[in-house]
C-alpha cells in the first residue's frame, strides 16, 4: 500500500496502474473510518484493480461556526483499516496541498442543493462539489463510491457528474448500521450513552415510514407529521428537518412527478451538539401501496 500526501506522488501512483491497464476506483472519505468506510472499499476492491483511497478534512464545506477543527481524526486507525481492505493507494493531502490559495472557482449544483443539509448549511454542498472534482481530476477514477447516508451527496455529485460529462460511474452504496440500528458515522463518539440512547428513534421511525406512509393515505405531510411527534417525544432531540422528496430530484412529494419516481425520507437531528442524519428510500412500490391504502381509498370517496 502506498501513502501518499503531494499530488504530483498521487499522480505518479496511479499512472503506475494505469500504464498496466488496470481500473481505478476512488473512495473519497474525511477520515476516522468505520465499518460504513470498509463497506466502500470492498465494493471498489470487488470492481476495481487498483483503489484509490482520499482521506482529506475538506475545509470549504464547514461553514464558519461548524466543527472543522473538532471533526474526529485517527491517521493510524485510517490507514490500518485502508491496508486491511486491500486499498493500494491512500491520499493523505493537507489542506495547504490541495488549497495552495484561496479557491476562486466554485462549483454549484442548483435545485438540489438549496434544500434538506443544503439549506441549513448554506455553500456546503458547494465545497463537496468543488474537493470531489479536484479528486475526479487528480486521480481520474472509472468508478467513486458513496455511502447513501448522506443521500443528499449521492445525488449532487451525480448530478454534477452528469452535467460536465466526466467519465466517471459513481456507485451509491447501502448504509451500514450498528447492531441497534443506528447509522455508522464518524460523529457518533461524540454521543454521550443518554443521546446514543435516544438517537435510535431516527432508524426507529425510517423503519416504521412505509406503515405509517399508508396509514397517512399515501401523504407525505402526514408520514412528516407522524415522524416529528415521535421523534420530539425524545428530550434530547432538537429537529433540524424532516423531510419527505423525490430522490434524485429532491422535489415535493406529490404530483405527476411523484408518482413516477422514488421517495426519500430523510432526517437530520442534533442530540446535545452532535447532528446526525439519516434517510430511508421508499421504493415506488411502497408508495403505490400506501396510495392504495384503505384510507387513501376513503379519503377519496
């Protein structure tokens, strides 16, 4: 495994592979890894020859009053699980290497981004966009992997990825969960063992949407409503969205183009001062049940 930290060493290294023919998948991370991380890099090991692996804290998607300089970090844990699944090249840059100056170019997916993470953290998504072409461009990856905890993600850098025709497969890949459910994220050592507790009412409630989606006669207000009331019944909950979209499009959940496509149910809460998020996709099967619901039925009588 090489570690590499310049980008003329990242380049180098992956000319290496290319020369010999081989695929090249990247897997974008900002580090302190987990089992969710270790998912993406067996998927790209499956697909590809060579895997890239980006561990770098992007400082242009935290806002001014974020946790940049809280964000967790563990080099050694980072590279021992890189090495473990057989990832051949891990990029560790400071941010001085891939900012040697101010960025003046911005790039900015619209639509998409202005809701959900996008509207509480405004030019979030603009940084991602901006770090993650930087890599596209870099390394020059056949195939990227997500994680669809941030589902948001999934679809700006696809989006973006469409737009400017790179020649790049992106490849969501399911959350992983702890065995109580909750979704795997670097942010969870920030739990104390009381908001741990209460944050599983996040996986509880995306569990329970297709149930409730029907009982609500199909109508994404009333899945909404019936999420919030069960999650403000945990004390130390404070709601950031709850929302129900379209995914990809991201757009209200009615109407003609509701009908044609999946829905995302998608959560965003802090417990003390750590925010979580957390989505479920309802297939358009689900929705089609839930519209075909005994209440819906009665509601159109």
């Amino acid at each position: 495994m090489q570690v590499v930290t310049e980008i003329a060493e990242l380049k180098k290294a992956v000319a290496a592979h290319r020369v010999q023919g081989h695929s090249v998948g990247l897997v974008p991370t900002m580090g302190y890894l987990h089992a969710g991380h270790a998912s993406l890099l067996a998927q790209a090991r499956k697909e590809s020859d060579a895997v890239v692996l980006s561990v770098f804290v992007n400082p242009t998607q935290f806002g001014p009053n974020e946790d940049l300089d809280r964000y967790p970090r563990n080099k050694e844990g980072d590279l021992q699980l890189a090495e473990a699944n057989g990832v051949d090249i891990v990029f560790l840059p400071e941010a001085s290497e891939m900012y040697p100056r101010p960025s003046a170019t911005r790039i900015s997916v619209g639509g998409i981004t202005d809701k959900l993470c996008g509207a509480s953290r405004p030019g979030h998504f603009d940084g991602v966009a901006l770090v993650v072409s930087k890599l596209f461009h870099l390394v020059g990856p056949d195939r990227a992997y997500f994680g669809m905890k941030d589902a948001q993600q999934v679809a700006v850098i696809s989006r973006m990825v469409e737009d400017l025709n790179l020649p790049v497969e992106i490849v969501p890949c399911p959350i992983v969960r702890a065995e109580d459910g909750l979704a795997l994220s670097s942010r969870n050592v920030y739990l104390s063992a009381d908001e741990r507790a209460q944050a599983l009412v996040l996986s509880e409630t995306l569990r329970r949407a297709p149930e409730w989606l029907a009982e609500a006669g199909g109508d994404a207000e009333g899945l909404k409503a019936r999420i919030r009331a069960r999650i403000g019944e945990m004390p130390l909950a404070d709601i950031d969205y709850v929302e129900v979209l379209t995914y990809p499009g991201l757009a209200p959940a009615f109407g003609a183009e509701a009908a044609e496509s999946a829905w995302i149910v998608a959560l965003a809460v802090r417990f003390g001062k750590t925010r979580l998020i957390d989505n479920r996709l309802l297939t358009r099967q689900e929705i089609a049940e839930a519209l075909a619901s005994p209440l819906q039925a009665a509601k159109g009588e």
